[in-house]
C-alpha cells in the first residue's frame, strides 16, 4: 500500500504566529515571576524575616523555551537559609530541625495559572 501526500504552499503563517506567540509570553513569565516572589516572601516563616525578603526570580532562554528560577539569597553559615527551612538540617549541638514545605504550596497555584495565562496572551 503506497501512500503520497503533497504540499503547496508554505508554513509562513505559522512560523509568523509562533515568533510573535514567543514575544507575548516572556511579560506573562515575568508577571509569575513576581507573582511567585511575592507568594515565597508570604510563605516563608516571619522568624526568618531576611529570608522572607531575600527572593527574586530570573527568566532564562529563548527560541520558545523558557524556565523561570527562584533564587532566595540568605545565606548563613555558607547555607542558603530557605533550603533549610524546606528540607530541614542539623544543628550544632547534635539536634535535628524538620524541614517546612513552604515553597511548593506557595509556587503551586502561580504555576497552575501559568500555562492558561500563556494560552490567553497567545491568542489575543
């Protein structure tokens, strides 16, 4: 069984549609970006009070493919502090602190919005 397919035109159109799709999405990610940061600051216990209000976030790629990182920039004793709230870790005298889930709850419902907020800003 032989099966042909033929093809006039061409995909300009398309490719048109997908680099202008690229440049819309990157205010939508900063929007989560911020909207994430804000969540973290929230979320992260008050006793830590220059941990809560050391995150920010960068927006890395192209070409259609994009992630954005949170970064939290306390760092003591050469430890990143929001790390060792979420995971927990030893103390000095022996003694063990348990990790706190603060960060997944908190990015949680920004990442569950994005993909439709991508989706939205795509087909205006």
């Amino acid at each position: 069984m032989k099966v042909w397919a033929t093809n006039k035109g061409n995909f300009s159109k398309t490719i048109d549609f997908l680099k202008n799709a690229n440049n819309n999405v990157l205010p939508v990610l900063h929007a989560a970006g911020q909207k994430g940061v804000e969540a973290l600051r929230n979320a992260t216990p008050k006793d830590t009070q220059l941990a809560a209000s050391s995150w920010g976030y960068t927006i890395d790629g192209g070409d259609g493919n994009y992630s954005i990182t949170f970064h939290n920039y306390d760092i003591e004793g050469g430890y990143n502090v929001a790390i060792l709230i979420q995971y927990g870790h030893g103390t000095g005298t022996g003694g063990y602190v348990a990790g706190r889930d603060f960060i997944n709850p908190a990015l949680q419902p920004i990442f569950d919005n994005l993909a439709d907020d991508i989706w939205k800003e795509i087909n205006r």
